[in-house]
C-alpha cells in the first residue's frame, strides 16, 4: 500500500463523532457576517459613530422649549396707616404663567466646525467598519485554508504511515527468508513509529484549527470542502505593474481612508478651538402669558411677545483659546505624520503581497513538476530494489521526499490563496465576489476528523 492510494484513503478516514456541519468557504463568510463577534461590535460601534451627524446638525437648528407653571398662593400683609394703624389682610389665590421660547442660531462658528468634524468621524467610522470587514475576510480565508492544510498534512501522514507500515511487513518477511536485513527492518520501524507520533500531532493540529473556525462563523465545523487544483486558475496580479496597485491601495485603502477623515476631523477642532476668538449671533423669539403673578398683581393679566437678536462677544478667557488653537495645531501635524507612516506601510505590504501572488504561480507551477519527479523516483526506486540495484531505504527517502514534495506543493497553493485575498484586501477589493470565486475551486469532500 503506497501514496497512490492517498486520494482513496481519505473517505476511509472520516471518523464522525456527531451530525455533521460542511461548509465552504462561501457559506463561512456569510455566516461570519452575522456571528463573527468582533465584526459585530465594528458594526455597533459605526452605528453609534453616526449619530453623531444629526447630534451636531441639531446644535445649528431652532431650538424651542415651554414653560407652564401654576401655583397656589397665601399672601399675610400688614400695612402702616396714616395715624399709625396697621391694615392687616389675607388672601389665597392661583397664579398661572407660560412661557413659549424660540432661539435660532445665526452665527456660532464652534457648532459649524463641529457639525462638518461630525460629518468626518462618520466617514472615518464608515471607513472603519469597511476595514473591519476587510480584516474579517482574510481572517477567515487564513482560518479556513490553515484548517484545510492541517487536514492535508494529517492525510499525508496517515497515508505515509500506511506505506511505512507495508514496508515494515515486507522487510521482516525478507529477514525470515534471509533475503533482508536487520538494518531495513529497524529502519522501517522506526519510520513507521514516528509516523504514529506525527499522527497524533497532525489530529491535535486538525481539531484545533477546526475550533478556530467555528470561532468565527459560530457553529460546529466537522467537514470542510476541500481544495481542487485542477479547478483552481493560477493567475498572476492584473494589472501587471505593481505601482498601479499601489496608487489603488493609497486612494481607496479602508485604513487610509479612515486616517484621512481623521486628519479632515482635527482639522475642524482647530476650527472649534479658533471659534473661542468669535463673537455668536443668534435670532430669539418669546411669548408669554402671566396671570396673578404676585400680590401686587392679583387678578391681573399680562401677554407680552418679543423678538430680538442677541450678540455674545468673548473679550478674555485668560488664554484658553490660544492654547486649544496650539493644541490642535499639534495634533493636526501627529495625525499627519501617522497617516503618512502608515501610507508608507500599505505600499510595502502592496508591493509584498502583488510580489507573493506574481512569484506564487511560478512557485506552484515548479512544486507540481517537483512531485511528479518525486513520483518517478519511488517508482524508479522500487524497480531498481527488485533488480537489486535500490535498498528498501532507498525507496523509504523517496517516499519521504513524495510526501515532503506534496506537502510543500499544498502549503505553495495555500500561500498563493492568502497572498491573493491579502492584496485584494489591501486595495478594498476584497468582497463576495472574490470570495465566490475562490470557493469556486473547492470540491465538497469528506475530510479527516479529530480524535
């Protein structure tokens, strides 16, 4: 039994251990949109961002407000007559007043430059969320594609072990014929007690990575769908020019995008720190109804309306507005400088990943040819034992060096998926649709469980 066999072990090796939940990559991103917590308290956090516009808004509009009181009143009064005889008296009566107010705001640069920074935090917080599910797509792409290559490996291993566990029931029936040695038995088994030890680290690895993804999407993962190299395009980066993807990546990055509307944001404190110097305008309208207001007033009644404009001039606030002015000042410059050492930093990790996808089809394209030479020496090998020119270790490197080929060539197409999705996400482009291309190359299968 070889590793020709390792594409008909792997149904053989389904061990359930309860009903079973296959997913695909596309039905784990959509469920992760919904379950991913993280990615939930993005969206919480931008809905709680966006309120901020209409909070700022309402400081530029009328603002109305009433008043109503009605009281009961006992008034005791004496007064001094003219011979010195005090008239005393007693009275019990209601008053009752309302007040109608209505101030607009004409002039007050603070609640412009506040309203216009609101507008910038929503878009930075808009920007911001659309990180967060940038961030979310290429961590459950790696989760998913880390799983898989541990399902890989533990195929690999247990297929290994299979032909390592041959070769030891060969070699000890050539020892008790005299036709082998004590060496190729001791050899084989030690080959094959390592591979029991891999076994068990591979099953440890396989769970592990399993339970990272039902993290993320929320619910148990006891089969994935598998990847296909024969559906899957090796493609290299379109358009071909890596500074192209860059000015992509510096214009529409998320993360840029929310550091700009930060800089625009400060820039409007500046603006709210200067308006300390600024005189504020507003329009004031009041109608007012009173009835017995005092004892000096029972039974009368007064409507009184009025309109006016009330100017507000700041003379002397001990320095606090010049010292907001260099506050903001100072923080304009450091938004500046993070927003430039971080443009700095996409365009390194643009031209990385468009370097990573460019090199990675080369890459696979030289691993496929690496495992079907790979293939030819066990072949060549185990012709070359039965003519006796090859030992039985011979053939045990080359099927070592068959599995280490096809491991490489497995971690080669997994590297190039995440150099793919890393890009994508890195010029905002990373959607759905790229999502629904890539599980496009996945065929449903049954995978190796966990014990």
């Amino acid at each position: 039994m070889g590793f020709a066999r390792y594409h008909l072990l792997l149904p053989a090796l389904l061990l359930v251990a309860g009903p079973a939940h296959s997913l695909d990559l596309l039905h784990s991103y959509r469920q992760a949109l919904t379950q991913d917590a993280s990615y939930q308290a993005s969206r919480a956090e931008t809905a709680a961002a966006r309120e901020g516009a209409p909070q700022a808004l309402s400081q530029l509009l009328p603002n109305v407000s009433g008043n109503l009181t009605r009281t009961q009143n006992t008034t005791d009064s004496a007064v001094p007559g003219f011979l010195g005889s005090v008239s005393q008296s007693h009275q019990d009566y209601l008053s009752a007043s309302y007040v109608l107010s209505v101030r607009q705001p004409l002039y007050r640069k603070y609640n412009f430059a506040q309203y216009r920074q609101a507008q910038s935090q929503v878009e930075s917080a808009e920007a911001t969320l659309e990180k967060s599910l940038q961030d979310l797509l290429v961590r459950l792409s790696g989760t998913y594609f880390e799983a898989l290559m541990a399902q890989d490996q533990l195929a690999l291993i247990l297929a290994q072990k299979d032909a390592y566990g041959g070769q030891l029931q060969a070699s000890k029936r050539s020892l008790e014929t005299g036709l082998g040695t004590r060496t190729d038995v001791d050899d084989a088994q030690a080959r094959y007690d390592m591979s029991l030890a891999q076994e068990l680290e591979a099953r440890q690895n396989v769970g592990y990575t399993r339970r990272q993804l039902s993290v993320i999407v929320n619910q148990p993962v006891d089969d994935l769908a598998t990847l296909d190299p024969a559906r899957m395009e090796l493609v290299a980066p379109m358009p071909a020019n890596p500074e192209e993807w860059i000015k992509r990546g510096e214009e529409v990055n998320a993360e840029l995008r929310a550091m700009r509307a930060n800089i625009e944001s400060s820039k409007q404190e500046l603006e709210k720190a200067k308006s300390g110097h600024y005189p504020t305008v507003d329009l004031i309208a009041q109608r007012s109804r009173s009835q017995s207001a005092n004892d000096t007033t029972i039974n009368q009644l007064y409507l009184t309306s009025m309109i006016g404009v009330q100017v507000n001039v700041p003379l002397f606030a001990g320095g606090y507005s010049d010292s907001q002015v260099r506050q903001a000042l100072a923080n304009i410059e450091r938004y500046q400088n993070l927003f430039e050492a971080r443009r700095r930093e996409v365009d390194q990790q643009i031209r990385k990943e468009f370097q990573n996808v460019a090199e990675g089809v080369a890459k696979v394209r030289a691993l496929e040819q690496a495992e079907r030479s790979a293939d030819q020496a066990v072949f060549s090998n185990q012709k070359g034992f039965q003519a006796g020119t090859r030992t039985l270790i011979d053939i045990l490197n080359a099927q070592q060096q068959r599995v280490n080929a096809r491991r490489d060539l497995a971690q080669q197409r997994y590297q190039y998926l995440m150099a793919r999705v890393r890009l994508q996400g890195l010029v905002n482009s990373l959607d759905e649709n790229e999502i629904t291309l890539i599980n496009s190359w996945l065929a449903a299968a049954p995978a190796v469980a966990a014990r």
